[in-house]
C-alpha cells in the first residue's frame, strides 16, 4: 500500500495539477461555448460564402485529430517562427476542437425548431433578430443543454492531452511522480478518480442548469 | 365604376365606394416545376368575409401565405392598403423588396395558423405581448391590456399564466386567434383553422371566429373546409382549383346555384349539391 | 534552408508514414471490434433484472465515460503488470484501452437502438414461443442495430481520430513516428502537417459516406 509520507508528496502536486485542468476546462469550456454560437450561426448564414468558408473550417478541425493539432501547435508552429506558449496553444487547440463540434450542436439545435415558430414570428411581424432572440433561440438552448453538458465531459477528458505537449496539468503531474516514486497502481488510481470527481461535478451542473431552464414548463 | 358594379354582384357585402385593402394581380406560384398558383387576380374590400374553398392542393393555402410573406410569388404583384408587398417603387420602377420594406407592410396583417404555432416556452399572456413590445413598440403595461381583453374576447382570460402545453387543441387555436387580434391587423388569413382539432373541439373556434367576424371591421380571409360555417359567415366563396379561382360570389348563389362542373362535384362531397 | 522542405517531405516523411499506416488502422479496425463486442455486453448488463449486475454496469459505464482516455492507456499499460503479472504489448493495451473506453460510447448506441424496437415485436415474440436467446438473435437485434449503423459509423471515425493517442504509451503508429522523425531530424512542420493531412483525408470522405448511408438507411425504412 502506498504510505502516508508518500500521499503527503502526492496529493499538493495532483492539487497543483488540477487546478490548472480546471482553469483549462473553464477558459475553453467559455471560448468554446462562444465559438460554438459564432460556428453555428455562420453555418446558418443566409449569406452563401459565410456558409462554405465556416462550413470548410468547422469540417477541417474536425477531421485532423485533436491531439495531431495540439503537437502541431507546439512543435510545427515555432519552426514557421510563431511561437507561442505551450499553455496558450493547449487552449487555442481545445477551443477550436471542441468549438467546432459545438457548432454542430447549436446548428442543429436551431434546425430542431419547427418552422411553424417562425412562420407565426413573421405573422406577429417581428424582425429576424427578434424571431430569434425570443422565440428560436430560448427554445433551441434547451434541446443544446444536454448535448453541451456532454461537450464539456469531452472536453475534460480532452484536457488530458496537454500533458503530451508541454502543458502540467493533473495528468502530467502525476506521470511525473511515477517516474520518481513509482507506485504506478495508486497514482493512476487516484488521477481517474479525481478526473471522474470534476466530470460528475460537470454533469450534476447540466443537470441542475437544465432542470432550470425547463422551470415552469410542462 | 363598370368595375364596381361587377365587384358588388359578386359579394353579399356593401363595398360602397371603398377601394380593396388588398389587390392581387396576375400572381403565379411555383415550387420547383409544379405550380400551385397559376394567375390570381383578387380583391378584398376593408371589412369583407371571404371564404376560400377548395380541394387540398388546389392552392388556398399558398394564396394566404403569399399575403402573409411565408412565401415569395414566382411572379406577379400583391398591393395591401395602396402599397406593394412584395415590390418597392424606386424611381418608378419596381424592385424587389427588402425585410424593411416587408416588415412595414405585412404589420397590417395578421394570420392564424392550422397547428396555432403558439411558442411553448411562453406563458399564454407572453404569447399575446411578446410582439406587441418587440414589433409595435407598445409598453409592457399597454401590452397586457391589450392581451387581457382579446384573451377575454375568446374565453381564455383564466389560462393566462399558464404554458401552451397544458391546454387542449381548440383552446391553443382561440389563444392563437388571441394572439393574432392583439396586433389589430386590417386584414386576418385563417388557414384551415380547425383541420387540426379534435372534432369536439371544432365548434368553440368556429364560434369564436363568428363572433369577431360580427363586430368587427376586420377583413378576413377563411380557409376552411366547414362549408356551412363559410355559408354563416362569409360575404363572398371564392372556389379554387388547380391553381386558379374556378369560381365566386355571394354564399347564396355559390351554394345553391353552382355555375361550373367542378364546383357541382365539389359540394356534392359536403352534400351540398345547389337543390338541397 | 526553406520553410517547407519538399525533398525532405517526399523522401524521408512520407516513406516513414507509409510504412506504420498500417498500426494505425490495424489499432483502429482492434479496437472497434472490442467495442462492438463490449458494447453489447454492457447494454444488456444495463438492462439486466438483476441489480447486482445492471448497477455496477452502470457504475463502470458512467466511470470510463467520464475519465479521459490517455488516463487509462496509462492505467492499463503500467498497471495491469503489476496487478497480473503480464506485461502487455503496447499495441495490445493501446487496442484494449480505446475498445474499453468506445464500448462504453457503443452501449448507449445499442441501448437506444433496443429502446427503439416497438413493443409489439417483443410480444409477438413471446406469443411464438422464442426462447430468450433465439429472442434477441433473431428478432430484437437485427432490428435494433439496422437504424444505429450510422451512429456506429461516426463513432469508428471518432475513434480513428483518437489512435494518436497510442503514442503515449509508444505505439509507433502515424503520429509517434512523425514525432521520433522530429526529435531526430528537428524538422517537426513536415511529419506532423502530414500526419494532420492524412486524417482529414480519410476521416471526410467517411464522414460523407456515413451521411449517405443515414439518408439510405431512413429512406427504406418509410
């Protein structure tokens, strides 16, 4: 069993760690949200190019890998006399991966909406900007809460890769001390369980935020 | 005035020496290769009830939601109130209009929908004020007024703080009916208004729509497939088929002395076969 | 010395990658098949009478859902020595390790396609006597996964995209091998842009292939 001296070194550095997972999680987790509406709405453009060039950018971030865009990033980008800091391209990287799947969400989400909405907007004579303000988007925000709360466990669990490109978070901590304690069973152990805390954490808060959006409603 | 005449003969309606509210000329509408519309002219005069009747298909719907800016004419125009709706006049020529100039014009009327379209996640009071506030700029105050006396109107004053969800079809539809009154249109499109009810549920929404069509100034314009609720309420039956007006005129002679083949088939359907 | 160095892409790169293709999607076509399998397990471990089971299977899929990946690639590669006493391949704990997280994400996806069989088929197959095996072999199932393949589909693509994971525990698959040819030749643009390359190029196509098979698959059902 792993002893108490050794827990004493280990915890302040997994705690260490964690909290840069957690401030990686809610920066991207923010730009993310942010990127997933800007990506969204440009998908839905009325104006064509907007469409394809998004359209082109979103499929383009999809289709290279996470991981190959963060070692791009940090080891292809500097040799092109861009340098930037490990901890900024992990968010870059993390924004724009899980921003392009959450354009998807908020695309189809505003798709979901019957056309009837908007038809009886036109009728009742409100602008495109009001339809959507008060009647598509309200309605379409709650189809997207699941499937961002899902977003957001990705995107955690995403945040494990910055380990492998220069970044210490939680899981290259922890790595770290395996090389110089050992005990690879119990630090591993307790890495996934401190991951599966934040990420239970993550889900009670969709529950509870979707639980308030649908107040009132039958 | 030869004009005049001939609109007097065909309506039951005193059209005095009023000029149409809305004029449709020579409107054609396609989807894809099948056109559904294919060369209306129509007028409709400030305060009279027409009817449109018709096999589905036969481009009633079309003819409301061209009016309604659901849908953009293949060609055409439609003037509401002396102005183009689809059209601007600049430097005497006519251009295709912008959502300004639409937003402009379609405020004079207002639709009620077969599937009533209220938003769920609003209460029935903010179903009836959401666009009081946001299109006609009214305060939120003067909105509630307004939605409290047409809810009361229609008999749904007591539901008002409560979600869509919870009321059944025919309730849902008098809102709606509600909702579209609120905004005060000169010109009201019931599409198919009771198609989608449970049929015990038919009867209210009738009644309320023969209410407001009796005070009011209103236009209105009736899709319907309830033949002897045309017959009560409308001035004129305006008979569509394959995309054009096959036929029209005061219920009284549309109804008992239908002039062409079709019409006769028609109204055979309902029982209604001019000697009943 | 250019920024891009085609030779250099050409001679040296592109060989290198070609040559370790084959452990990528050999990793991917491993561990799909694990999950395909450990997918169905676990979706009817959820739905079993027995709490004793449906629980627990509850517990580990919400568990591996939630954890990254990466985490336990490295619990399965440096732990499982210690536990079993078997050292494992990395290729072979790498397989292991992404079939064992993506059965996770398969179960829902069977779970949904079980819950989308109407009522009337189960009792129909109850009237005619099945027994509980030919039940689900011959009439829930084959129901079941015909409207999910699609999803699948995605999830395959999903799942390739994840293989460069497997570097971290030295798989020499497409990414570890464009990053030993960096760290040996200081030339990173060239190995990981193609790596980068290669993914995209087979992971669109798929992806539109899947949404035609969607349309099809929804098409012949009406």
């Amino acid at each position: 069993m792993i002893s108490i001296d050794v827990y004493s070194i280990v915890l302040p550095l997994l705690l260490e760690g964690a909290m840069v997972t957690l401030q990686l999680l809610v920066i991207c987790g923010i730009l993310s949200f942010l990127m997933s509406f800007i990506g969204g709405f440009s998908r839905l453009s009325g104006i064509a190019p907007v469409r394809w060039v998004s359209g082109l950018i979103i499929e383009f971030i999809r289709g290279t890998s996470l991981l190959v865009q963060l070692f791009w990033l940090v080891f292809a980008l500097p040799l092109l006399g861009v340098n930037i800091a490990p901890g900024l391209a992990a968010i870059i990287g993390l924004s724009l991966n899980y921003g392009a799947y959450g354009s998807e969400i908020v695309r189809s989400s505003i798709q979901a909406i019957p056309k009837g909405q908007t038809e009886a907007g036109i009728a009742l004579n409100m602008t495109p900007i009001q339809r959507m303000r008060s009647i598509i988007l309200p309605q379409a925000f709650r189809i997207m809460l699941p499937s961002f709360g899902n977003l957001m466990i990705e995107l955690l669990k995403g945040t494990a890769l910055v380990s492998l490109a220069l970044t210490s978070d939680m899981t290259e901590k922890m790595m770290q001390m395996r090389n110089t304690v050992g005990h690879d069973t119990q630090l591993l152990s307790l890495l996934l369980i401190a991951y599966f805390i934040v990420g239970y954490a993550v889900t009670l808060l969709f529950r509870w935020l979707e639980r308030k959006f649908s107040a009132g409603r039958v | 005035m030869v004009e005049t005449q001939d609109a007097n003969a065909l309506t039951a309606y005193n059209i005095q020496d009023k000029d149409p509210i809305v004029k449709y000329r020579e409107i054609k509408k396609a989807f894809g290769d099948t056109e559904v519309l294919k060369g209306i002219d129509f007028d409709l005069y400030p305060g009279e009830r027409v009817a449109i009747i018709g096999p589905s298909g036969s481009g009633k719907t079309t003819m409301a939601r061209l009016l309604m800016t659901l849908e953009k004419p293949t060609s055409g125009t439609i003037e509401v109130d002396g102005r183009y709706l689809w059209h601007k006049e600049v430097k005497g020529q006519l251009v295709p209009a912008d959502e300004k100039h639409l937003h402009e014009v379609r405020g004079d009327i207002g639709m009620v929908f077969q599937h009533f379209n209220l938003f769920p996640h609003m209460t029935i009071l903010k179903n009836c004020t959401e666009a009081p506030v946001k299109a006609l700029g009214l305060s939120k105050k003067e909105a509630e007024e307004r939605a409290k006396e047409m809810l009361d109107k229609v008999g749904m004053l007591e539901k008002a703080k409560d979600y869509p969800a919870s009321l059944s079809g025919g309730q849902q539809q008098r809102v709606a009916i509600a909702r579209a009154l609120v905004m005060r249109p000169k010109v009201m499109l019931f599409d198919e208004p009771t198609s989608a009810l449970d049929p015990e549920t038919v009867g209210e929404v009738l009644q309320v729509i023969k209410d407001i069509a009796k005070q009011g100034d209103m236009a209105m314009m009736l899709i319907t497939h309830e033949m002897s609720f045309a017959h009560e309420v409308a001035d004129r039956i305006c008979f569509f088929d394959e995309g054009i007006i096959q036929e029209q005129g005061p219920p009284s002679q549309v109804f008992t002395q239908p002039k062409t083949e079709r019409l006769q088939e028609f109204l055979k359907r309902f029982h209604m076969n001019g000697s009943s | 010395m250019s920024v891009w160095d085609w030779e250099f892409t050409f001679a040296d790169v592109l060989p290198q990658l070609l040559q370790v293709i084959h452990v990528t999607i050999g990793a991917t076509i491993g561990a799909f098949a694990f999950a395909l399998v450990g997918g169905l397990i676990l979706a009817l471990g959820r739905r079993s009478q027995k709490k004793w089971i449906s629980w627990p299977t509850y517990g580990f899929i919400e568990f591996v859902r939630t954890t990254p990946p990466l985490v336990q690639l490295y619990f399965i590669f440096f732990v499982f020595p210690d536990l079993f006493g078997v050292a494992l391949p990395a290729i072979v704990a790498g397989i292991l390790g992404l079939g064992i997280h993506y059965s996770t994400y398969l179960s829902e996806v069977y779970r949904a396609g079980i819950e989308s069989v109407p009522q009337g088929q189960w009792e129909a197959a109850t009237a005619l006597n099945f027994s509980p095996v030919q039940k689900w072999k011959s009439i829930i199932l084959p129901q079941a996964i015909r409207p999910v393949v699609p999803v699948m589909g995605n999830y395959l693509i999903v799942l390739f995209k994840e293989t460069p994971l497997l570097a971290a525990i030295s798989v020499g698959e497409l990414l570890g091998t464009a990053q030993s040819i960096g760290s040996s030749t200081f030339r990173y643009l060239e190995p990981i842009t193609l790596v980068g390359l290669f993914f995209l190029l087979m992971s669109y196509p798929a992806s539109l292939m899947i949404k035609r098979l969607e349309l099809r698959l929804d098409l012949n059902r009406k």
